[in-house]
C-alpha cells in the first residue's frame, strides 16, 4: 500500500512539472555527455598511448641537399658515412639500448609519404631528392631516447636525430586540453543542473503542499513525504544519464569504429564497449546529483 501511494505520487509529480522535468533531462543529459567526453578523451590516449609507444621509433636523418646542420657541411651523407652509421649501431656500445633498425632510403621516404598523403594535393608537389635517407631505430627501452641523441648528433653525415615520442606527446597535450575544456564545460553544466533539479523540487512542494500538510497531520513519516520529490529528481537525472551514455556510445560505434576506423586504419581507436564501461559512472553521478540536490532542497522548503 506504501509503494503503491509512493508510486502515484511520483507519476503526479511527473505529470504537474513535465515541462520542468524535461528541461532537467535535458540538461542532465547535456552536462553528463560532456563529462562523458572527457572520459572518452582519457580512454583514448590511454588507447593511443599503449598502442603507438611500442611503435614509435628513433629515427635519424642523415644530410641532404641543402642541409644546414653542423655535421652536413660536406654536403649529402656519403655512403662511406652511412657505412659508418650502421658499424655504430651496430657495436655493443649502442645496440645494447635498441631491439633492430632499418635503413630508409630517399625512394623509401617518398614511398611512405605517399602512402601518409595520398588524399593531399601536397603529394604532388615533392618529390623523392627532397626527403631525407635515416636509420629507424626501434628501442628496448623509450626512455633511452638521450643516448642515442648524443651518440649520433654529431656525426658526420647526419641532420638531425629526432624521437618520434615528443610528436605524440604534443598530440596528447592537445587532447589533454580538449579533455581539460570537455569537463570545465561539464562543471558549468552540471551546475545548471542542480539548480535546476532543485527549482523543479521545490516547484512540485510547493504545488502539493496541501498533500504534504494532510500526511503530517495523519502521521506519515519524513521519508515517506520526502520520498516521492527524490525519486522524481532521480528517475529525470537517471533519464538523461541513459541518454548521455546511448549518446556516447553512438559516437564510438559510427564515428570512430566505422568513419574514423576507414580514414585512419593505422590509429587504434576505442571500442563502443569501452565506452559503455563509462554508462555506470554516469548513472550514478546523475543520481547522486539529483540525490543531493532534492534531499538540500527538501531540507529549506518542505519543512516535515
């Protein structure tokens, strides 16, 4: 008899404040969607991270043309020179820091930059003479990037020595920000949200307090008057935590999994599953919320 009053309460409270209830939802479903971004952002790098950290390379560029670092003043790399850069690799001294490595040949270069570019207008623009020869050097341990800098910065014939990681890290910068800006949006939001899961409390107290005056003069408990304007705030935050989490998932199943998948095949992107691991999360969040803002709302304006 309890759950069934309880239960025609919240459907009357629903009812009275729909309009209201729907701007909670959406809004609820707003501010959790960009907290779930930001999520996504995270799962992302860390995906991206675990993927091309065990494929980045060393890779040092030898002269060419043109090149204006100390150790080309002779010009492009000699094959004397490129004979002497593969001895260096290939002594205890270096390999002892590197798994293998591969010598990449001008037509080399130009070959994979099309590859890279082929859907560029900038491919047709370069040809094989503008890019440099290098040595790819695959690491047994990344972090030892510093000493193969140092061993081969200065040697004849070379330009430059560069670790692949510095690029992906000032990838991950940028997506570190977007994820920075994701959950700052996401804050404003959340706090338009309970505001407004309050105003609607109060909103639906005030419009049955006729209903709440009648239960405290037969005795019903605190909770039992309380329950119904909780459970309201709840089931509209629960609503838009669904959505923000079908929303989610939506945008990795078609948009990575299908469209960004096609374009960059090379890139490991997150999975829809991996996104529904956030639905929790964001449920509970959304309840919590909605939880905390009825109850403090109750406390001020519906005096039991």
């Amino acid at each position: 008899m309890r759950l069934q009053f309880i239960l025609g309460e919240i459907g009357s409270g629903l009812r009275r404040n729909l309009s209201m209830v729907v701007s909670v939802i959406l809004v609820t479903f707003v501010s959790l969607t960009f907290v779930g971004a930001a999520g996504m952002l995270q799962l992302q790098i860390n995906q991206m991270k675990g993927y091309w950290y065990d494929k980045v390379q060393v890779a040092i560029f030898l002269c060419g043309e043109g090149s204006t670092a100390a150790g080309c003043a002779s010009g492009s790399a000699t094959p004397e020179q490129q004979d002497n850069l593969r001895t260096l690799l290939e002594s205890p001294a270096v390999s002892q820091y590197i798994n293998d490595f591969q010598f990449e040949s001008k037509e080399d270069a130009y070959k994979h930059f099309k590859e890279q570019f082929s859907n560029s207008p900038i491919v047709d623009s370069v040809t094989p003479d503008q890019l440099p020869a290098s040595f790819r050097i695959n690491m047994k341990d990344p972090e030892k990037y510093q000493i193969i800098s140092e061993t081969f910065s200065s040697q004849p014939g070379v330009e430059t020595v560069i670790d692949q990681r510095q690029v992906l890290e000032r990838l991950f910068s940028v997506m570190n920000a977007a994820s920075l800006v994701a959950v700052i949006i996401a804050g404003v939001m959340t706090i338009c949200a309970i505001l407004l899961i309050a105003t609607t409390i109060r909103l639906s107290a005030f419009s049955r307090r006729r209903e709440t005056g009648i239960m405290r003069l037969v005795g019903a408990s605190k909770t039992v008057i309380q329950l119904p304007f909780i459970l309201e705030g709840v089931i509209a935050a629960v609503i838009g935590a669904a959505l923000a989490s079908g929303t989610l998932w939506a945008v990795a199943h078609f948009f990575l999994g299908e469209y960004m998948s096609n374009q960059y095949p090379d890139t490991a992107f997150i999975s829809p599953a991996q996104t529904l691991l956030l639905a929790p999360a964001l449920v509970g969040l959304g309840v919590v919320l909605a939880g905390t803002s009825s109850l403090l709302t109750l406390r001020r304006y519906l005096r039991v």
